[in-house]
C-alpha cells in the first residue's frame, strides 16, 4: 500500500562555453564523478541521475521540460561548476515544475595553495557562479533547497538524503485521496478545513461517503476470510482475555477482521489511500473500526478520527515519505489526552480511542476487547501496546480561514513513571520542546490541534521544506523555541500571509 514510483532524482550542472571545450569536458567530468560517488554511498533513497552540463538556453530549457515530463523524476539537483550566466535560466526555470535543490558545492573540498593559478580559478567557479544562479532563483521568486559544503561530507550527504525524501513527499502529495465515512464531528471547530483549497495547494481529493457504502462491503466478506484473518491476528498478536470468554471474544475479533477486510477492498477498489471515520456515523458496523483501523495504518493507509481528513491525509503523506526507511521507528495518528504536571516529570499522555499504528510499538502488541462510551456499539477489538522512546515529530495542519499552517513540535517521547493496566488504548508519552511550559503554550498560540499526525522517521527540516513547497505557513516548535519571540513570528506571518 506504501509502494511509490521507482523515482530519480537528475543532476544538472551549470556552465558556459567561455573557457573552450577542454574546460567544458573537465566540467563533465567532475559532475559524473560526483554523481558516482554519491551514488555509492548508499545514503541516498533514490539514484542520482547525472544528466549533460547546459550551457544555453536552449539546453536548459529542453532539459527542465524533460524532467517535468519524466514521471520517474521526483526532482532537480543544479550546481554552478563554472560561471553560468542566469539571464539563460530564466525560461527554463518558469516552465519547471518539480522540486528543486540548489547543490552549492565544488568539486575540490581545499584549496590547492602550491598550484593553483588562474586557469584553475576559471574552471573552479561555483562560489561565483552559484550565486549568479541563486540570484535568479531568488528574483523569480521560486522555491527551493540550498544545501552548502563539500559533497564528500556526511552532513551534506544527508541534507541530500533528507530533501530527496521530501521531493518524494512534494510529488506524492498530488496523488492522495481520502474517503471520509461520514462527517465531521458536530460543533468541533479545528477539525474542520477548506477541502476546494486542500486540493489546490496540497492536490489531495476529499470525497464523502455514507457508512453503510462501505457497510456492503464488510457484510460481503466470506466466513472464511473473516476466519482466516483472525487466525492470523491470533498468531501475531498476545491476546489478553482478562475474564471474558474465548468464543465470545473471538467473536468480537472477528467482527474487526471483517471490517479490515470490507474496508480495505472497498478502499481499494476506489483507490483511496486514507480514511477518515466518526464514532457518531457508524450505520450498519457492528463496532467502531479499531484493530482495523490500526492495521490498516500499518500497511501505509492515512486515517483520522471524527472527520479529521487533514490529519488523515498528513499521516498518509509522512508514511510515504518514510517508507522503506531503514531502521524505520513508526508513525502514526495521535492525539493529546491528558498531561502529567509533576515538576521534572512533565509530558503528555498520548492515545485514542482505538486508532494509533502499530508501527510506533516497543514490545509486545496486545489484543483487548474493552466497552467503548462513544459509539453505541458492542465492544471493540483494540491492539494495545506502548510506543518506542526516542525523538520524534508531531504535526498539524490547521485552516486559519484565509490559510493553511503547519505546525510542527519536536518532541522527547518516553516511558511513564509507572504501568496503566486499567487504560486499554496504545499510548505514547511525549515532552514537547523545549519543555511542557513553553511547547503547550506555544502550539496553543499557533492554533494547533488534539489530533496530530506523529513521526519518529522524519525530521522538522524535512517538514519545513515541504510545507515551503506546498506554499503555505509553517511553524517550528522545538528547543530554541521562546514565547516573545513566537509570537512575534506569528504576527509577522499574518501579514506575510495576509
């Protein structure tokens, strides 16, 4: 469900034809052995694409458009070997369309102190030329990653692992579509959105259906199926009975593999990649979709409760963004429940009803079959577990009414103080940065909601860039982070977004 294109990233190089064909063949040189060895490292999620140096309009242009046409093609590498004179760029840059990096390097990591003389020094150009290119990026007004230092160095090797992520991000964006089963929950405000304007700045669809669309779909699936996905919900799974009778609660499991198999054909079907439900709609289902729910999540689909279609889609776009990454430690929907104000020991307990991935789990993930108040259902089949220690992100995306923010938190996530055997939901527990006092206090002054969409995977930087990219307000919430300061950043965004 996570698989995206086989994507490339191109490896373009700027120049000129000032210093002969002899310098030229040099430039080539040097960006196919930048290329290579970048290739080699193995850092990189996507292969780098070397493409011929442009030295004229013309090139550039042809060379833009092709990337524009490639559906491999996630994004753009430039960098000035030599002098490029920008006023060539110009064309070739408003037609292009993907994400764009702006590699400010050169290929000797020191200067050649005995040597050097000035046919090095016009060969050797990219301080002066990357600036004549960064000029016009900047006067044209286009978005883009600059990333500085030599690239042998792990640092930059990263940034480049990092931004091609986001590319990933940025051109995956556009193909997202969220079924949402039923509305929003009534009177709750943040959880609400603009969905005309989602699909213009972000190209996610938000379609509605009636419950009981899907409900056909659930009262379809074979007993055999349903038998057979429990059986293996059985072997992976502990299951914690606490008193309640085998068959019976086999039962109450089996009505969520049905679920999770009628749902996931009927998403399928549709070629939706997030789900949004509501304890308050649930038509013909004989429970809450729980387990379901968290399976799903595990497979890649984005989800978000109570008609939460944001959170829903941003799960599903940073699943996409972290998939296959090695080592990976989960993401997931979140929600802030309640906190712990002890001195020394602040955070926030983390959960929900049901609906929190497996992926983020330490340990051992538990079957429980548990009353839910919500719902007016029997009881639903709910994984329980507690989630990984280690830094993290938390995001939300708020419509403000005349824009979109991002707000972002990193995020020191933890074990409690003590076990919860009487609390039968997964849980997180996180400090926010740089502390509860401030982290809380600013993501309530930024407007940020109970719903978050919640990473170990991925970075702050790679969030911020593609918000950048999406064109829309972006907040960080992090270490360095000071209420004065804060709300000045807040105003001053509202007259830039104004």
């Amino acid at each position: 469900m996570v698989a995206t294109k086989n994507y490339k990233i191109w490896f373009c190089t700027g120049s000129q034809d000032l210093y002969g064909d002899e310098c030229l063949r040099k430039v080539a040189e040097h960006s196919q052995k930048i290329v290579e060895e970048l290739n080699k490292t193995g850092k990189l999620p996507f292969e780098l694409v070397f493409k011929p140096v442009l030295i004229d309009q013309a090139t550039i242009r042809q060379t833009l458009n092709d990337a524009n046409n490639d559906p491999e093609c996630a994004g753009v590498i430039t960098w000035m070997h030599t002098f490029s004179p920008a006023k060539m760029w110009i064309i070739g840059l408003q037609e292009y369309k993907k994400p764009l990096c702006h590699l400010h390097t050169q290929f000797n990591e020191e200067i050649p102190y005995d040597t050097i003389d000035m046919d090095f020094m016009n060969e050797n150009q990219s301080a002066h030329g990357d600036r004549e290119y960064g000029h016009i990026v900047s006067r044209m007004g286009i978005e883009r990653k600059i990333i500085v230092g030599h690239w042998t160095d792990p640092e930059v090797v990263a940034e480049l692992a990092d931004w091609m992520t986001t590319a990933l991000g940025i051109m995956e964006s556009s193909h997202i579509r969220v079924a949402r089963l039923g509305d929003n929950m009534n009177n709750v405000a943040v959880t609400e959105g603009d969905k005309v304007e989602a699909q213009v700045k972000f190209g996610w669809e938000i379609d509605h259906y009636n419950v009981n669309d899907v409900v056909k779909y659930v009262d379809a699936v074979s007993a055999g199926d349903v038998s057979a996905l429990t059986d293996e919900y059985y072997s992976k799974y502990n299951i914690l009975l606490e008193g309640r009778d085998e068959a019976e609660f086999r039962k109450h499991v089996e009505v969520q593999a049905q679920i999770e198999i009628g749902l996931e054909k009927f998403l399928t079907e549709r070629n939706y990649h997030a789900v949004v439900t509501h304890f308050g709609m649930l038509g013909g289902l004989k429970q809450l979709p729980g387990l379901a729910i968290q399976r799903l999540m595990e497979k890649g689909y984005g989800f978000g409760a109570e008609g939460d279609w944001k959170t829903a889609a941003l799960v599903r776009l940073m699943k996409l963004m972290t998939a296959g990454k090695k080592d990976a430690k989960g993401t997931s929907f979140m929600e802030d429940y309640t906190y712990n104000l002890v001195k020394g020991k602040e955070g926030i307990l983390q959960a929900h009803m049901l609906e929190v991935c497996p992926t983020i789990a330490d340990g051992p993930v538990s079957i429980k079959v548990q009353p839910l108040s919500m719902g007016n259902r029997e009881d639903p089949a709910r994984l329980v577990f507690t989630a990984k220690e280690g830094p993290a992100i938390a995001c939300s995306l708020v419509d403000l009414g005349t824009r979109f923010r991002l707000i972002i938190n990193a995020v020191d996530c933890k074990k409690t103080e003590k076990e919860m055997p009487k609390l039968p939901v997964a849980t997180a527990f996180w400090t926010p940065q740089p502390d509860l006092k401030v982290g809380a206090a600013a993501w309530i002054l930024a407007g940020g909601a109970h719903h978050t969409s919640f990473s170990y995977d991925l970075s702050v930087q790679q969030m911020v860039d593609w918000a950048d990219a999406m064109g829309i307000e972006v907040v960080i919430i992090d270490k360095d982070t000071n209420i004065r300061d804060f709300k000045n950043e807040l105003r001053w965004n509202a007259a830039s977004y104004r």
